[in-house]
C-alpha cells in the first residue's frame, strides 16, 4: 500500500498477509500476498482469523480485505486436499466476518474463484476491477463449495443465478453484476485499494452492516427443476457432484431449510466428496496439466516465432491455420491451387461465421482475423516464416516432396514441421539439408478445438526446435507432448493398441452394442465403435495396410476389415458398425453383427462373454500395457503425459484421471496378475513384459 497515511500494524513473512491502519487508526486494511494465486491455505486461514478477531474489540469504522498480485484468492489450496481438513477450517473464518461487528468490504480483481468467492461473500460489500472473473469451480475438482458460498449466492442473486454459478462451475464476469448484491462497484481504472478506500469512507455507519444469514430468503422463484437437472448432468461430463449439489439446492428450496441447517448438509457434502475416488482423480488432473504447461514454458532458450506457413487447406489445414490465427499470428497459406486456396478460406470463412452466429466473436474480430492470413500458391512466399507446418495428407512420398520444397524455399532459421500421425519423421528429415530442425507436430482433429499436440522428436532434432514447439503448444492453448519416432508415436500407438483389444473382444462374441455401452459407462466421450464409425473404419484399415510386416495387428482387425469390404466405412456411407438413418439418427445393426459374428467363425474364436466391467478391465489394461511399453521404449519420458494425452485427445474421463492413473489405482501387484494371465491366455507378443514400477 502506498497510503502514507497508513501505518504498518501487522505483516506474517511466512503468509504474506499485511495489516495496515488509517483514517487515525479508524479503518484497517487486510492485504493478502501469497503468490501464486494468494490460495487459501491452513495457516493463511488461522492468520486471518486471528486478525479478524483480534480487530473486532477495536473501535474501527470499516475493515477493507484486498489482496496483491495477480489475483484476489483464487480458492482453497487444493494441495491440502489430500490430507485431513486443517483447522482453522474456512467456515469459521466466514463465520468470524460475517459476525464481524463492522463492516467488511472486499476489493477483488484477478479470478475470484471457490473459497476465494465465498471469503469475498462473507464481507458486506465488494468492489471488483472491471472484468473480474468470479466462480465457484469446486465441481470441477468434483467437489462442491464447502463454507456456504452457494448459499450466499442462492441469497444475494437468486437461486436460478447460484445453480448457474455452482452446478456448471463456469466463472463469470463481474461487470454483469453490478448493481446487484453481488458486485456494489466496478474499478474501471486506477487503483484499486484508493478506490476502496474512498467506498469504506462513504459508508454510513446505519446501512453499513448486512446479514445474509439472518435474512436467508429463497422463495418464490420459479425453477424448472427437471430441464435444470438434464442440463446440469450434460454439462457435468459424469462427474457426480454438480448433480449432487443440485439435489441439496432443491431439497433446502422445497424444504425451507434455514441457513445454518442447510450449511451443516452442504459442509457434510463436502467432506464426503472430497475424499471420493473422482475428486482425488480430478485433482491428480489439474495437477497434472500444470505440470505439462510448467515445463512447456520453463525454458529461456526457445526462438521466436512470429510468422507461421502452413502447407495444404484441407480439413487439417483449415484446423491448423485456425490455430496460429486465434494465437494472432501471421499466417502464410500455401495450396497447389488458387481453388484449392479458395476453398481452405472459405471453410475457415464458415468456421467463424458459426461463432459470430452465436455471438462468440463479431464481423470486425472476423475481419481482424482474415488480415492475419496471406494466400498463395509458390514455395518462395514462405521465405519470411519462423515456422512452416506442412499439412497434406498422410502419404510419405507428397510430405517428401513438399519437404524439399521447403528446405529449397524457407528461410535457414526456420522450423520446418509435418503434421502426421503414423509416418516416419526421420525419413521425412532425410530429405532436407537440415534434419535438425525437421519436427513432428502432430495435431488432433479438428485441429483447433482439440488440445492434445504431439511434438515429435526425430533422431536428428535440435533441442532449442523441440523447447520452442513445447513453448509454441501452450501459446496455442493446448497440451503439448514429446513423444518420440514409433509408428502412431504415443498417441496413435495407445489408441491402436485400445483398438486391437476392442476387435479381440468383439471376436470373442462380445457384441457391438455391449461394449460402445460398457465404455461409455466407463465414462468414455464414445463407444470406440461409434468413433470408428464417425472418423471412417477406412481410415485406420488403410493405415494398417501400410504396416504389413506387423501382422498381429491385422489378424485382429478382422471386423474392422469386414466392414470396410462390405462397403460399410462408417458414417459416411450411413453404415458401419451401425446404421444411420437418414435424420442422422444411429441404430443397432443386425448386418454388421453377423459380419463380426462370421469373422469370429472363421478364425475359429472360442467365445468369451464379458460382463461391462470386465470388458472396461480389457481395454484398459491394453493401454497401460501399451503406455508401460512407450515408457520402457523412451518413447515418453514422464508417464503422466501418456495421462495428458488420453485427457485431451480422446475424451477419456477426466474424473478417471487418465489410463496410466488407472493402473496406479489398482496398484502394480493387482495390474501383474491381470496381465500375467493375459499373457498366458494369449501371447507374450500381445501382453509383453513391461516395468510395472513405472506406475505411479
Ligand atoms: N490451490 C493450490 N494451487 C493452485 C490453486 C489452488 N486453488 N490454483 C492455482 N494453483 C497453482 C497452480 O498449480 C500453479 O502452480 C500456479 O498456482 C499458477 O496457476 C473451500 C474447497 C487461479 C485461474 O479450482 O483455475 O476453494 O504450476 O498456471 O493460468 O469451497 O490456476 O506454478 O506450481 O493455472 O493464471 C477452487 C484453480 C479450489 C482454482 C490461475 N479454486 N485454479 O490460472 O495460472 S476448491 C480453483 C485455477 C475451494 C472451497 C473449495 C487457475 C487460476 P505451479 P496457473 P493461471
């Protein structure tokens, strides 16, 4: 604080927290500073509740709670959640300001999120710089708030408002608050603890104190309970709690809880959710992803890139370009054909316009986009390119060709990259004079939604090309993974592996039907079989065809290769695994039944019906055999990545932390007698040796 009229009282070097006095000693001033994100933290709590109490016998006019840095209190420490709640536990630091005898006001900027959000609606007044952000996103941990925030809100603004805030766990801007008893000034610009300070001295000291606990009123608002419900489960991807929260919302509503009953449910709640299986997973997720993003961007020695090429406008092109112009890069977009060229801007074209449609972006942020883009038709224009990313389609000769256009027409600093899924870098490399900086960047599709990146790292790759595409990934807002060369690197290769099993099954007797279904009951985006129907059963046959000198995968894929000789490649011709109706509408498929059912026939499989669990069992044991594989192989080099990659390219549930966490869970010793047996039903060829210590 600047004030010179304040006198520092009171500063805790371990929390960070400040107490400063003004106003001839009338007005104190609480500032948090504990960066990162100032969280919540045990001894924060218990400093905090300390001052609180120790401010309450002084003769004070107001108390102003800020805090410094990027953030006001960004939540409980989530680190903390893995051991026993600590005492002072955060309702009773609520408690303590809410019976605090003078007013407390909150200046909040940053994101104010979870017990960040319910400290803040514990003070009787907020100021809050335009822009920020406010959100309970305990759900997202799959917990729910857990010192009364939803009940504040359920108070303040209405139940409708706290559901939306609560049950989705999204943030909110907090300018669309103001004026409401959530948000009672915006700072829009200078600084924020003088403005505060101003708004304590306005207080009158006869409007000053409020109570939301004594005036707990929620009545009389009219809630569509059961679409709120649906909705609420859709969003909530199978994670348990935001239905779980909602029920409690309902069940004080219908039953006229008082405030103080209804928080001794919901603290209940809380503690039980904190401790399940799916909280401790979503944890291990966030954590997880931090890490990938730390390390991304721990490094100084990565190159600048600033003007970005990208070869081919296909649907993977249009992806990609997409990409570097929302990370408002300059693009280079090269086709053989001006048509070509044509057809690529107008698909990105559509692309924004169906988000200027739902009022995501406006015709001026469109225009602003498309003059980032520069179209052409010749190699030469690329000269000016940091990075050039070639996107055809998967076939190693074009990729050569157009390697050696690049090598001849880009600049000798620039970072020439493939996007491939299968197709061997170090070939690719070979063809230019500079394999060093030849790179695997392999994207998913459709490349600008989904946030998994593979970076590939070929034999000859120079570490400053692999850091800076790491760095890259995470200014495209994605995950980004280094993998190494292996035919469909890590990604790909687990997911073929998660196929293989998949086929086996369904040869084993198991039907379509039951194992889409056990596998999205396991919480996957998809039944594999409705995902090979949608991304075409061609698509992986002919990917498998190129690699004949590996015939256990081939033999395995018979109902896949049945398929596609029967002409059923998926959606696309309205069959495959399923039928497609012409609404679009998918139904189970007698024809393609039998076509598995002839296969398994042919090959003389002895069926082996599996209940739901134990065809989830299979296929996940396929992928952290695969993934101890990668990690034994060097492929990879830190196992939770292979986690990242599931959680990010393949829709795997989140609240299952990721295939590699799921082996952990169960534990090396249950994981070597399932694949010992596996092994001895079927082949060590399928089920190889692999170091189980590698689970953690
Ligand atoms: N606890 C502990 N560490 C946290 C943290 C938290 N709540 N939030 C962030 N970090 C760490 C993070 O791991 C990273 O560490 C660093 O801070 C910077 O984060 C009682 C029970 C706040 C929007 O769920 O959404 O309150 O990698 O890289 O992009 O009812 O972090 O540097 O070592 O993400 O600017 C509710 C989660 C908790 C917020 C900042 N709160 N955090 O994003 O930086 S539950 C949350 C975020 C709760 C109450 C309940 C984001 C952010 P490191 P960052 P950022």
């Amino acid at each position: 604080m600047n004030n010179p009229l304040c006198h520092v009282r009171y500063l805790c070097i371990e929390t960070g927290i400040q107490l400063n006095v003004t106003d001839n000693n009338t007005l104190a001033v609480i500032e948090i500073n504990s960066p990162p994100v100032n969280a919540i933290s045990q001894q924060l709590r218990a400093e905090l509740l300390i001052l609180f109490q120790s401010l309450a016998s002084q003769d004070l006019h107001s108390v102003l709670l800020t805090c410094t840095g990027r953030t006001f209190v960004a939540g409980a420490d989530i680190k903390e959640m893995d051991t026993e709640p600590l005492e002072p536990h955060l309702p009773e630091l609520i408690a303590t300001i809410v019976r605090f005898p003078k007013p407390v006001i909150a200046a909040l900027h940053g994101t104010v999120l979870g017990g960040g959000l319910e400290l803040a609606l514990a003070c009787d007044y907020r100021l809050a710089v335009s822009k920020t952000k406010l959100g309970l996103p305990e759900v997202n941990l799959g917990i729910i708030p857990g010192a009364g925030g939803t009940l504040r809100l359920m108070n303040l603004i209405g139940v409708k408002a706290a559901i939306e805030f609560a049950c989705t766990g999204k943030p909110q801007n907090a300018d669309e608050w103001l004026n409401t008893a959530l948000i009672h000034k915006l700072v829009h610009k200078g600084d924020l603890t003088e403005q505060a300070l101003s708004f304590c001295r306005q207080l009158t000291l006869t409007e000053s104190k409020q109570n939301t606990e004594a005036d707990f009123s929620i009545q009389g608002q009219y809630i569509d309970w059961d679409s709120t419900e649906k909705r609420v489960k859709r969003l909530a991807k199978g994670v348990e709690a935001p239905a779980l929260l909602l029920n409690e919302i309902k069940a004080i509503y219908s039953l006229g809880l008082s405030f103080e009953h209804a928080l001794k449910r919901q603290r209940r709640l809380f503690l039980q959710l904190r401790d399940s299986d799916q909280a401790k997973a979503l944890r291990y997720a966030f954590f997880t992803e931090k890490k990938n993003q730390k390390l991304a961007t721990s490094t100084s020695s990565t190159r600048t890139i600033n003007t970005v090429g990208v070869v081919g406008a296909g649907n993977m092109g249009v992806g990609i370009a997409r990409c570097f112009i929302d990370a408002g890069m300059d693009l280079i977009w090269i086709e053989q054909t001006e048509e070509a060229l044509l057809r690529g801007m107008d698909n990105l074209r559509k692309g924004y316009q169906s988000k200027i449609t739902k009022g995501h972006m406006t015709e001026q942020d469109l225009d602003d986009k498309m003059q980032l883009v520069k179209g052409s038709t010749v190699y030469d224009r690329l000269a000016p390119c940091d990075l050039v990313v070639e996107a055809a389609f998967e076939d190693l000769e074009v990729k050569k060709i157009i390697f050696k256009a690049l090598d001849q027409h880009c600049k000798d600093s620039a970072i020439l990259a493939t996007n491939t899924s299968y197709l061997d870098i170090n070939s690719i490399a070979k063809v230019t004079s500079r394999p060093d900086q030849v790179v695997g960047l392999h994207f998913f599709s459709p490349a600008h939604v989904m946030k998994l990146i593979e970076i590939v790292r070929a034999e000859n790759t120079a570490d400053d090309v692999i850091k800076t595409m790491l760095a890259l990934g995470v200014k495209l807002r994605k995950y980004p993974v280094e993998v190494g060369v292996c035919f469909g690197f890590a990604a790909n290769r687990m997911y073929t592996r998660y196929g293989r099993e998949i086929q086996q099954m369904l040869l084993e007797g198991n039907s379509i039907v039951a194992i889409d279904e056990a596998m999205t009951s396991f919480g996957m985006a998809m039944g594999p079989l409705t995902v090979q129907d949608l991304s075409g059963i061609d698509i992986g046959y002919q990917a498998r065809a190129k690699q004949a000198d590996k015939p256990y995968d081939l033999g395995y894929f018979r109902p896949s290769a049945s398929m596609v000789e029967n002409g059923r490649l998926g959606r696309k011709t309205q069959a495959g695994f399923y039928q497609y109706l012409a609404s679009g509408e998918k139904v189970e498929s007698q024809e393609a039944q039998l076509l598995v059912d002839n296969e398994a026939k042919k090959l003389s499989i002895i069926p082996h019906r599996l209940t739901a669990e134990a065809i989830q069992q299979r296929a996940m044991l396929a992928l952290v055999s695969e993934g101890l594989l990668i990690i034994d192989e060097g492929i990879v080099n830190d196992i939770s990545l292979l986690d990242i990659i599931w959680l990010h390219g393949y829709g795997f549930p989140r609240f299952k932390g990721g295939p590699m966490y799921w082996g952990a869970k169960l534990g090396c010793a249950d994981i070597d007698e399932k694949l010992q047996l596996l092994r001895h039903q079927y082949s060590a060829d399928i089920w190889p040796e692999v170091t189980l210590s590698n689970l953690k």
